[in-house]
C-alpha cells in the first residue's frame, strides 16, 4: 500500500517539475541553439518595408512632416496623370477610414500630386479631412521605397513617429489594406 502511495507521489512530483522546469530547460535549449517557432506564412496583406524608413532623416523639408500630427497617415502617390486613379484613390481613401469605426481619428489621409503631370481631380467636400500635397521630391522618394515589382502609384502607410513601414499596390482589395491597417492599429500603443 504504501508503494502505491510512494509512486503517486513521485509521479506528482515529477509532473510539477516538468510544468515549472519545463519551459525554462525549452527557452534556454533554444536560445543557445537558435531554433524559433515562427510561422512559416505571412499575415500581412500589404508590403512591410524593412527596415523602417525615417522620412525626417532622408526628407528633412518635406510638407508631409508637419502633417503628421500624432497619426497614422494613408498616402496615396501617383507619377503619372491623376484623372481616374486618383478619383479611386480617394475614395477608397475615404471609405477604408470610414471603415475603421472608432480608429477613424487615428489615421489621416494624404493626397500626392506630382506638379508636372496634368490632373483633373478637384477633391469635393466628400473628401474633406484630406491633405492634399503637392512634392515633387517626397514622389519620387516614395517611388524608389516601393517594392521593385510593384505597379506605379500606390498606397503608403506612415505610422505616428515619421516612419515608412507599409506599402500597397494600387490593385489591392481595400478590405485587405483595412485588415492590415486594423491589425497594426490594434498592436499600436502610439498614435
């Protein structure tokens, strides 16, 4: 009888060992071998640049910069003529800040026009709260920040600090933008 008793207790021993030790002997077998559980897929929807780029450090004088005011911004930047592209443009613009409910006030959206290239969107008091900026340089900066492949104009997201992290192709679902957007809203303890 007291052989049952003596093993029971050995084996309940045993199990609160391993739930303690357990995991300590796990982190420092991983640590020294440098394996990771990390998932093979990817979650995002959008492009996240790496490494994150600081406007301020490469564009000092941007007109973006002092529009920033403690949010996320949404740019939209296009080389080319803005006729219909940007009509989308702004309208997804206004419909996927419309679409993040309470986090609207959290994300601004911005306009980009190249002053050399002929446009006729004349933004209505629909898409009033828009910043519309005209750079020249900050265009052609955002172009060369854009993956390679990536078709000319498209969305950038610009988090609270200054920073370049995210970009969109123009072809992407806006409910695939948002998802991506409410997921980094959701983890963002600025802005």
């Amino acid at each position: 009888m007291t052989r049952k008793k003596d093993s029971a207790g050995r084996l309940q021993f045993t199990l609160i060992a391993l739930v303690f030790f357990g995991p300590l002997i796990l982190a420092t077998g991983m640590y020294f071998t440098g394996a990771s559980f990390q998932p093979a897929g990817r979650t995002n929807n959008g492009d996240l640049l790496q490494p994150v780029i600081p406007i301020a450090d490469e564009l000092p004088d941007s007109s973006l910069l002092d529009n920033i005011g403690g949010r996320w911004l949404l740019l939209y930047s296009n080389n080319g003529a803005c006729e219909d592209a940007c009509d989308r443009a702004l309208y997804i613009l206004r419909q996927l800040r419309l679409t993040l409910g309470n986090d609207r006030d959290r994300l601004g959206r911005v306009l980009l026009r190249v002053a050399s290239a002929p446009d006729t969107v004349i933004p209505g008091e629909n898409y009033a709260g828009t910043i519309i900026l005209t750079d020249d340089a900050l265009s052609e900066w955002l172009q060369a920040k854009k993956p390679v492949a990536a078709a000319s104009g498209g969305y950038f997201l610009i988090d609270p600090l200054g920073n370049l992290v995210m970009y969109f192709s123009p072809e992407i679902d806006p409910s695939a933008m948002v998802e991506d957007i409410e997921h980094l809203l959701e983890l963002s303890r600025i802005g």
